[in-house]
C-alpha cells in the first residue's frame, strides 16, 4: 500500500521527463532540445555526373525546448527569387530555440545551381 501510495505521489514530478524532447535531424544536421545549428545537406551527384553534379543546400534546424509540431520553410525554389531568401534569414534569427516548443527546419536556399 506505502509502495502504491508512493507512487501516485511521484509519478507526476517524472511526467516531464517521460515526454523529453528528442534530437531533431535533417541530412547531416542535428540540433538537441533548445538549440539551433546551421549546416548543409549534401545533395549526391546523379548518374551522370556531368549532368547533375549534386549539390549543397543551406539549412538550419531549430529544435524547441519541449515537444510539438514541426514547421518546414523552404526558399530560393528560383535563384533570382532572393526575396524569400533574406526573409528566411531574418526568421531563423528572431526563433528562440529555448522558449519554443516543436521545431522549425528553414531551407535557406532549395536550388543552389
């Protein structure tokens, strides 16, 4: 009876710690619960490397401090479209890695070539 009270009566000090927030990864970029790290993903050559020689895009991935949803943004689909480029940039640096819950993943540039 002590054994079941007891456990009633802790329990929910571990809940939080049961529901951790785990290491959000995109290509070769991983960013533990409140943080956000920058990097590439490494796009590998076709069959013909002459014709599609790979590539490496730009991409950040911000990982909340508590579990939720997942928001991907994706920009510079087109070269010459920078404006969603820059806007991107000013997104990743106003997120706050530590206050947030769920992640943001932000492809800064979709079509390098």
């Amino acid at each position: 009876m002590r054994r079941a009270l007891l456990l009633l009566i802790t329990l929910p000090l571990f809940t939080g710690a049961l529901h951790a927030q785990t290491p959000l990864t995109v290509g070769g970029v991983t960013a533990k619960p409140g943080e956000a790290v920058s990097g590439w993903i490494e796009v590998p050559a076709g069959a013909d490397p002459s014709a599609d020689p790979g590539a490496r895009v730009p991409v950040t991935v911000v990982n909340g401090a508590r579990p939720g949803a997942i928001l991907a943004l994706v920009a510079g689909t087109h070269g010459y479209e920078y404006t969603s480029i820059i806007a991107l940039q000013r997104v990743a640096a106003r997120l706050e890695p530590a206050k947030m819950s769920g992640g943001v993943i932000l492809v800064h540039m979709a079509n390098p070539p």
